[in-house]
C-alpha cells in the first residue's frame, strides 16, 4: 500500500545527534576509492542507522551494466533489507558527491530524514543545485540535507579519476 501522508519531522539541524560524522563519511570514501579501482566513477554512499552502518556501496554502472546502479540506490535497497522496512526514517545517508535526480527521488521515495554530500555538482546536482528535489513543495516528504562536508577529500578521489581518465 502507498503512504501518501505528507512527513513533517524534518531533523532538527542545530541538534547534535544529527551533526554529520567524519568516520561516517570515511565509509562512504572507501566505496567511492573500491569504485575507482574498479575503473568506475567513484562515487560511494553508506548509511547509517544511529552509529549503525546498515548499508554501504559504491557506483557499479559499468559492472552491472546498469544505468540505475548509483552507490545512492544500492545503498538504499540495502538499507531497506537491513531494516525490513523501506521507510528509512531514522537514518542518514553519506555520499560523496551531490546526489543526482534519480538518487534524489530514491532518498525522497525512502523518507530519509538527511542527507550528507561532499562535493556540490552545479551541473547535474538533483538534491538543491541543478534540480532541488530535496525540499521540492510538490513531494510529500522533504530531506534535510549538509553539502560540502569533507568536501577536499571527495573531490581529491574524484579529481584523481578524471585526470587519470584524460592522460590515459
Ligand atoms: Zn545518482
């Protein structure tokens, strides 16, 4: 059955309990490092239920030959295994780099109550920079969200791959 109810217990981003953690980002960095040994776009997710971590996964588009295997949505699906439950209220997702639009409306579609990136993406970013479907009034949940933590060591992995990917 579909919930259509309309989620208003947004985390309050002043309360500690909800202050983004270094060593819950560094799981997120070790996926998106395996993503880049695997010639993939590194980019990698966890979640964490409390200082729980339920799910991690990285970008596997080019193994899985799957344009929808985003580290974001395979975390998500795991997550939602982990907890018996696709409501993953309670829970913060960490990815390295802004989520796209598909990953943005899998974070909305999974009543995650926050969201944290490294590196913004000004040209696609879904969450609040190209596309804010994040806090979009037309959904029926909204995400709160803290870009830019860790910011120099996401992008470092990022950077990497790219200029590697150029001079190769
Ligand atoms: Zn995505």
């Amino acid at each position: 059955m579909q919930d259509d109810s309309f989620s208003t217990t947004l985390p309050d981003p002043r309360d500690p309990a909800w202050e983004p953690r270094a060593d819950h980002m560094r799981a997120a960095l070790r996926q998106a490092q395996r993503a880049a040994d695997q010639k993939e776009v590194p980019i990698g997710a966890a979640i964490y239920f409390g200082n729980r971590l339920i799910a991690q996964a990285y970008n596997q588009v080019e193994t899985l030959k799957d344009p929808t295997a985003h580290a974001e949505v395979i975390a998500i699906t795991q997550a939602a295994s982990a907890l018996g439950d696709w409501r993953l209220t309670g829970c913060v997702l960490y990815v390295t780099k802004e989520p796209c639009p598909m990953c943005a409306g899998a974070i909305i579609l999974a009543r995650l109550p926050m969201a944290v990136w490294g590196v913004t993406d000004p040209q696609r970013g879904g969450a609040v920079s190209r596309f804010q479907i994040l806090q979009n009034p037309a959904m029926n949940h909204r995400t709160e969200f803290r870009a830019g933590f860790m910011e120099e060591e996401c992008r470092t992995i990022l950077s990497g791959f790219f200029k590697e990917l150029r001079s190769s």
